[in-house]
C-alpha cells in the first residue's frame, strides 16, 4: 500500500500515470502528505470508512511550534578542485517524525549537487525509513528531496541529522541555498509546522601556493 503511493511521488493532476486514488490529501500533487496517510497507519486493520475520516483529518493545518530545517557545513577549505563536500540536512523541535519534503534552489554556476544520503537519526527509533527522489536539476539549480518512514515505533523526535548533500564547487562567486516547499509529517499522518533556515556558499579563486582559501558556508 505504503509503496503504491510512494512510486507516484512527485506526479501532478494531468501527468501521465496520474492516478487521483493516490491523491489522498487531494491538491493535485502526489507528495509526502498522501505518502504518510499510508504509512502512518501501517499494520492497522480499518474499514473504508475508518480510511476516509483519516485522511480528512490529515486536511486540518498544522498545530503547535514550528520545526526548523536547516543546511550547516564544517568545511574549513574548499578549493575549486572537483572534489566533493558534504552540507547536513538538520531538523530541530520535530515530534515523532514520520517524513519530509523540500525543494532547494541554487546558482548552478558556482555549486552542483552530486547525491544525498539519509543519516541514521530519522530510523534510530526502530522505524524503516526510505528516500524519495533525489531529483538533481544541476541545470536550474533545482534539487527536490523526501523521506518517509514507517513502522510500530514511534518516529524520533528533538533535533538531529536528516540527510548529507554532497555538493561540488564548480565556480567562483556566491550562491544562496534557498528552501521552498516544505512539509513535515509525524508518524501517524498530521502535518507539523516546518520553516526552513536558508544559506549561503561563497567560492573564491584557487590560491596560490603563498595563501590560504577559505570558502565560507554560514546560515542566515
């Protein structure tokens, strides 16, 4: 059921394979929400019925304190040589994660995306968890990524590590890491406020010998 749903992320209403049963929180788009609705009830035995009033109430806007996803790198040297270094994908005040979904935009002219990998924290409670995408546009600058989780236990909840991005320098200048499109949904399927923490890279010019480079990454 879970996977069902999962394998039409990302389809819009009018998309070939558009199949508006998967639709469960209808908007026309196949996203984490409807993906959650499954697996937050995963291993449940429910009517129809039962099935229709969850996903109604999946409708109802989120309560409570936000959660904040943000991007932070250690890097204290970071050459325009081709070689990769890693971004962390952070949350922070989540209750029982259950999944997310955001888009980050970016100038493909001074960095590219290469992969993503899910860290351990989001299944350190026992849930399995799984990756949606990543779908890498290095043309427009454009990365578009999920997870959503499933399982008996309860999804984590605090602050920890979602994901590493792998990201190559590729040329001189500065690039805002801009997060749009953000959802978080716990375990059972509700939806919680989510504000994504933009950044900023800076690349300079390959030193020479004489000179130190240090490329900055800082949140803002």
């Amino acid at each position: 059921d879970i996977m069902q749903v999962a394998a039409a992320w990302g389809l819009h209403a009018g998309d070939p394979g558009w199949n508006p049963a998967l639709d469960l929180v209808p908007d026309g788009v196949i996203d984490i929400a409807d993906i959650m609705q499954v697996a937050g009830h995963w291993g449940d035995r429910c009517s129809a019925g039962a099935a229709k009033r969850s996903a109604a109430a999946q409708a109802a806007p989120p309560t409570g304190a936000p959660a904040v996803l943000s991007l932070s790198s250690e890097i204290s040297r970071w050459p325009l040589d081709g070689q990769s270094h890693e971004l962390r994908l952070q949350i922070e005040n989540v209750r029982t994660l259950g999944g997310f979904e955001f888009t980050l935009n970016f100038n493909p002219q001074v960095v590219r995306v290469l992969d993503v990998e899910l860290s351990d924290w989001p299944g350190a409670n026992g849930r399995t968890v799984t990756l949606l995408g990543p779908e890498i546009d290095n043309e427009s600058g454009r990365l578009h990524l999920g997870a959503f989780s499933y399982g008996a236990a309860t999804g984590v909840s605090g602050s920890g590590p979602l994901a590493i991005l792998r990201v190559q320098a590729v040329g001189i200048g500065t690039t805002s890491l801009t997060m749009s499109d953000l959802q978080l949904i716990d375990d059972r399927g509700q939806p919680q406020a989510v504000l994504g923490q933009n950044a900023q890279v800076n690349i300079e010019p390959m030193p020479d010998a004489n000179h130190l480079y240090l490329p900055t990454v800082f949140r803002f």
